[in-house]
C-alpha cells in the first residue's frame, strides 16, 4: 500500500529561502503546508501557489510551533515531514524517501535524516549538523524543549535512517545570520535561568550548548564556565576537523560555537545580576 506524505514548512521572514524550498517539494507529496510566523516581509506572498496550504500562527519557539502544526493543521497523509525554509530536498532524496517507506516494516515510527551544510555559499566537508528525526508516522512523535530553542522529538517506536542529504543552504545575508545566534544564545540563556531557578541543574556548572554530544557533554559539566566556549570550539575546530573546511569553516565556528557560547554566558551572568538586584 502507498505511504502518503505531508510536508510542513515552518517559516518566519523567509522571502530569500522560501521559493526555492517549495520548488523543491512541489510535485511529490500528497499535502504541503506552510506555516508561517507572522512574517513581516513577503514569505506569505510568494508561498502562494495552487497546491500549497499557507497558515500563520505566531512563533513562540521551535517545539511549540512544531506542536501546534501537527495538532492543529488537517492532515490525512500516513507520514509528516518537518522541513525549514532555508532547507531544500534534492531528487535522490526524494528517490530514496519514496523506496524506503514503499518497504518500511510497521515497527519503524520515524526516520532520521542527515544534512549537507552551507555557509557563505560554501559547501561544508566536515562541519555537520547532528541527525535529525523529521519524518514520522502521524501520531508516533510529540517534541519537548531541549535547551530553550532546540526540540529533542519523543518516539514510540522503531527508527531507521535516510542516506541522502537535505541541503541547508540559507540564502539570507551574514548579517540575518549572526543577528538569530545572538536571539538563539538569549533564548538558551533564559532556558538556563529557569532551570536553575527550579533547582532543575547544577547551580555551579552548565553545559550551554545544545550541539555538545557524549563524552564531550560530560567533560564540559566540569569545565568552568569562562572555558566553555573554548574547549567547544576547539572541539569542533580541531578534533572534527573543521579546520580543513577553510576560512568560511573558522567564521562559522568562531560564531556559532565560541561567539555565540560567550553570549549564553554573558545573558547567564546578566540574568542572576539582575534577580539579585530584585531580592534586595
């Protein structure tokens, strides 16, 4: 039997990605969704076409509007794939979603998928984004916070893998770019706050990032806190190899790992200042 599919696009200020992500899914799901975040530039103008649903709902943060679409919009497709604006799905992606869910066993709830990175216009080697679950079984995932502006997905099954890549490829300028880690380190430094504030996390150490795996994560819980940031980008730098993805591959790191740890800090210190000076 056919597994149908229903693609869900979460946009927000999206006009220099958001054509050139629709041509990419226009012809082979059974349902495509845009939601959009009340954009204040031309997203929702040129998201119109025939065959899509363009919906606004207002962005609080990733989970809740990850929620709020499955929940709320009609789909009737077996399957949902989360995509982002800046995201774009090749042929032999297509390809290979098509075979695998022709095939899936009824245990798999959800797949992962992997990406190609792009920053400045070039094409990542070695600097990589972790594995995502974006296609699941309707009903099967339900997402929770992670970090204030990551969602970790919650499974009730089996999972299985897509080889071929997504490419994340954002068209808008530097500029956008570094503007969203400074919003992403002050969402991540509130997550922080209110953690403590629940005595949910150790008061004296924290690991600020949300891109820290295994051992790493470990390491970092007894690192202080001015230290972070280096050790992680050293991490990935070095250790990962990011040095061999050039000059682009060093602006990328120094900004979204050392930069935009330094800033998680700094709202962090910031933030208990400021509710000390209330308690007096």
């Amino acid at each position: 039997m056919r597994q149908t599919v229903a693609v869900i696009i979460l946009a927000e200020n999206e006009e220099a990605n958001i054509v050139r992500c629709l041509q990419s899914v226009m012809f082979w799901p059974d349902e495509v969704y845009v939601v959009d975040g009340l954009s204040k530039d031309r997203t929702v103008e040129l998201a119109q076409a025939p065959s899509v649903t363009v919906i606004q709902h207002e962005f609080r943060d990733i989970v809740s509007q990850r929620t709020w679409a499955v929940g709320t919009l009609p789909i009737q497709s077996d399957w949902i794939f989360f995509l982002d604006a800046d995201e774009f799905v090749s042929p032999s992606f297509q390809k290979e979603l098509s075979e695998k869910l022709s095939t899936i066993d009824d245990n798999v709830v959800a797949l992962y998928v992997r990406f190609d990175l792009y920053f400045l216009r070039k094409k990542f080697r070695f600097i990589k984004h972790p594995h995502f679950i974006r296609i699941f079984r309707r009903g099967a995932v339900r997402y929770v916070s992670k970090d204030g502006f990551k969602e970790k997905p919650v499974v009730d099954g089996a999972t299985a893998c897509i080889h071929a890549p997504i490419e994340h490829n954002d068209q808008k300028s530097f500029k956008e770019w570094l503007v969203r880690q400074s919003e992403y380190a002050a969402l991540e430094a509130r997550h922080i706050l209110e953690q403590e504030a629940s005595n949910s996390m150790d008061e004296k150490v924290h690991n600020n990032s949300s891109e820290v795996k295994g051992i790493l994560d470990h390491i970092m819980r007894w690192v202080p806190l001015r230290m972070q940031p280096f050790l992680f980008f050293a991490y990935r730098y070095v250790i990962q190899f990011g040095f061999l993805d050039g000059y682009e591959g060093f602006i990328f790191l120094f900004f979204q790992s050392l930069y935009r740890l330094m800033l998680v800090n700094a709202y962090v210190i910031e933030g208990k200042r400021g509710m000390q000076l209330r308690k007096q």
